[in-house]
C-alpha cells in the first residue's frame, strides 16, 4: 500500500517539475521583469573612428556585447550602439540598434527598431532609418522627452565624412508599420546641443529647445558665430527655427587660426597640450591634456577624474575628443573644445550621451592656459635662487598632506596619518631656464626604510593657494617633461 502511494507521489511530482521547466523554455524572460524596474542600457559595440588615436578602425563585436542584441544583423551590417528599454510599455524590452554597412566607408549610421512578437514567441526587426551620422567613433544614442508631452524621442549624434556635427532626432508613435518618425536633422560645420530640461523649470507641452553653433559668414572675424535656435511644431511636427543670435568672437591674427584649425587635429592638440584652468581659486578647476599619453585629466578641490583620450575629430573651431573613465571602462565622455583666442579655450563636455545648452557638468566654460612660472631671482649662470631658499608651509590634496619646514625637511603623509605610505627627507627651491622647480630626495619611507636619497624634481605653479606640480627631468638638454599628470595641492590656512 505504502509503495502505491509513493508511485502516485513520484508521478505527480514529475508531471510538476516538468511543468514548470516547460513553462521557463517557453514564457520569455522579459514577462517577469516588472516594469517598476525598467532601465535604459546603452552600450557602444564599435568605437572607431578616423581621427588620431583612432587605431581601431574596426573591432569585432566581443562575445558578451553580440549577446546583448536581440536579433542577428544581416551579412554586411556591423552594429554600433546598443539601446535597450521597454519603447511600448508591454512588459518586453525592445532594442534600437546602430549599425552601418562595412563595405561602403560612406555609408550613413542607421538605425533599426527590433520588437518582441508574442505570436511567434521572438525578437523580430520592426523598423530601420539612416540618420544624418556616418563616423561610428563619435556616435551617441539616447532617448529624450523632446516635445515635452512624457513621450519617446530618440537622439542620434556623431559627425560625418566631411566633418560636420550632426544630429538626428525620431519621435516615438503608435504605429505598427512606422513606429518613428522623423522631427529634425541638423548638419553643421560647430556645433549642436540640446537645451537640459532642469535648466529652468518646465511647463507642460513645452519642447526643448535644439541650438546649433556655426560660423558666420557675413563677417570677416572668422571667431564669429551665429547661434540658431529651433523649437517644435505642433501642427506639423516637426522643429522649425525660431531666434538667431550673433555671438562676437575674439579678434585673432588670421593666419594663426588658419594653423590651429586647418583640419588637422594633431595641430590644435599641440595648441591645447598642458594644463588649463578657470573659476576663482576657492572654486578652480583644472583640465589637463596629456597628448603624450593620451589622458584627459579633471581636476578641483574634490574631484579628479582620469580618461583615456582615444581619438579626436577636427571640428569647425576645434576638436571633438571621444574617451573613456580609466576606472570606469564603461563611462564614455566626450569633449568639445573650441578656440577662443590664442589664451583660452571652450570645453562642453557631452557626458554619458547627452547633449545640453547649458552646462550639465562642473567642467563645462572657458578656461585659460596655466600662466608661466613669475619672476626669477638672484641669477647665477642659468640657475637661480629664491629670496629665503626654504619656507614653512603645508599643501593638501584629495588624500595625501605635504609639508615644508624651514630646516630644509619635508614630509609626505596620508590625510589619515604617518603610515608606511609616508616619506620623509630634503627639499630644495630653485629657478632654470625661467622655471621655478622644487626638487625632493627622499630619505626615509614610513616603514623606516632608506630608498638611497631617490630625487623627484617638479615645475611649480603657485596661483593663490594652489600649488601645482609637473613631474620633470633635468638633463644634458636641460628639463624635460615626463608626461604625467599634474599633482594640484591646496594650501592649509
């Protein structure tokens, strides 16, 4: 009796385990994602690019980026970024896909619409368009509630073959056979953002405003510009122009802009190499283009951020830097830099794929090359000086404190304290070649070590109370630059 009943329990256990696997291999994973947890994943599959630095002309798609698209794309078709997010609110997750076609290097940027059907039980491709973008390298893809009405617009940005900015924008509709449509398209030799929608508080059913940047051609300053703004049509649904400004550049010697901005952009990365800033001292910030190692360096009182540069395109007044976190792999940032005259330059940064009129991120103005080293005293041959060779004072940066005493020692500790990271030794201050240097032999590590008096020598910059140090190298031919990112240190009060 007892085993009767045990073959009875056996069989429907059975029946339900087998249930229940058929119901996973059949139901699509994407029913049981709940929709409070919907989130929006852009990935960029192919970042190539013709510009410099840009030795990957084209990649193959790693193994965990193919999976991430839901169809196969058709021989030829190399995809380029990756949109993944619910578009109809069915509970699914579709997908836009970039792609461009490899054999034709003149080939626009599409995209396609894939979509799940529930009747087939599959991904299939809905939809495709080109946009306006042709150079992958400089793609960005994003969705925004353009027209103010809490629906779906999607942005496609990037620069063409004959280097002008671009950018494509389709908006989301109920339609099964045209799910997008066209709203605007621009193609400029500068610039083109799109108004931050936390500018300024928004009304309901007000569009943001598209604005593009370009020369203007009525003037003989080639640094003027003329900004044109385009807002959304209701009625025919479409961006149209609505205000146009002049912007007066700086006068500069023509045939000086004419050398920065001839189309060549390892021209204008010279002009922009070594360390930039703006904002008063409390609140300055730092940029620093590192064209040797092709690094990007942020820097304030709080922050510091590293990017790898991995190509530039010439734009109308610039260059246009794609590059990406050295911690964060997957943080993309782009970085528009324009002249401004022979002294200053414009940076927009175009963080994480979007675009904005006004500035979204701390580093976003006008910024000024560092000023060379001031007055050098007491000459004596090439080398000179300073009036009181060691001073008492102490800098801090993001984790680390540095002190001079007026013995000729300083110390180099954590901000948490002397510990085996600290070092100890000698300092001196002296001028060559109109550069003001301090040189530091260490003597004593913090575990009580002796490194054999090894000697690091900086160029100081000291603007307010921030201390700026470059790692150099004194030799035969003089100082030579090492490259390395600047150390930025505060003075302590």
């Amino acid at each position: 009796m007892i085993q009767g009943h045990f073959k009875v329990f056996s069989i429907i256990v059975f029946i339900l385990t087998a249930g229940v696997i058929g119901a996973l291999v059949f139901v699509p994973g994407d029913l049981f994602l709940a929709k409070s947890q919907e989130t929006q994943r852009t990935r960029v599959v192919i970042p190539q690019s013709i510009g410099t630095g840009g030795a990957e002309i084209l990649q193959t798609i790693r193994g965990d980026e193919l999976q991430a698209l839901k169809i196969e794309l058709e021989e030829g078709e190399a995809a380029v970024a990756v949109l993944t997010r619910d578009f109809d609110n069915d509970y699914f997750e579709d997908q836009l896909i970039a792609y461009r076609i490899i054999q034709d290097i003149d080939s626009p940027i599409f995209i396609t619409y894939i979509e799940y059907n529930e009747d087939l039980g599959q991904y299939h491709r809905l939809w495709s368009a080109p946009t306006a973008a042709s150079r992958p390298g400089t793609l960005i893809l994003y969705t925004e509630d353009l027209i103010g009405d809490d629906g779906i617009c999607v942005l496609v940005s990037g620069m063409n073959n004959v280097e002008e900015q671009t950018l494509t924008a389709f908006r989301k509709i109920a339609s099964r056979i045209e799910p997008f449509i066209k709203i605007a398209e621009f193609r400029i030799e500068g610039t083109i953002a799109v108004e931050d929608p936390d500018n300024r508080r928004r009304s309901p059913g007000r569009s943001l405003t598209i604005a593009t940047y370009g020369r203007d051609y009525s003037s003989v300053n080639i640094m003027d510009q003329i900004e044109v703004s385009y807002t959304f049509n209701p009625f025919n649904g479409l961006y149209e122009q609505s205000n146009v400004v002049r912007i007066p550049g700086a006068q500069i010697e023509q045939r000086r802009v004419g050398e920065l901005l001839n189309g060549q952009p390892e021209h204008f990365e010279e002009f922009i190499r070594g360390l930039w800033h703006q904002g008063a001292e409390n609140e300055r910030r730092y940029v620093y283009f590192n064209t040797s190692s092709r690094e990007l360096v942020f820097y304030n009182n709080n922050t510091q951020e590293m990017f790898v540069w991995q190509n530039s395109s010439p734009t109308r007044y610039g260059i246009h830097i794609n590059s990406r976190n050295v911690s964060l792999t997957s943080v993309r940032r782009t970085v528009n830099v324009e002249l401004v005259s022979l002294e200053s330059i414009r940076i927009r940064i175009f963080q994480d794929a979007y675009l904005r009129t006004a500035p979204i991120t701390i580093w976003d103005g006008v910024y000024r090359r560092l000023p060379p080293p001031q007055t050098v005293i007491h000459s004596r041959n090439n080398i000179s000086y300073f009036n009181g060779n060691f001073i008492e004072e102490s800098f801090n940066s993001q984790d680390a404190l540095l002190a001079f005493q007026l013995d000729g020692t300083f110390s180099l500790d954590p901000l948490s304290g002397p510990s085996e990271l600290s070092r100890k030794g000698l300092y001196v201050l002296y001028s060559m070649d109109e550069n003001q240097l301090l040189e530091l032999r260490t003597i004593e590590t913090g575990n009580g070590g002796n490194n054999g008096q090894s000697r690091e020598t900086y160029i100081i910059n000291l603007l307010g109370d921030t201390l700026i140090l470059t790692r150099v190298q004194i030799g035969i031919r003089g100082i030579q630059e090492l490259h390395e990112a600047p150390i930025v240190l505060q003075r302590n009060s």
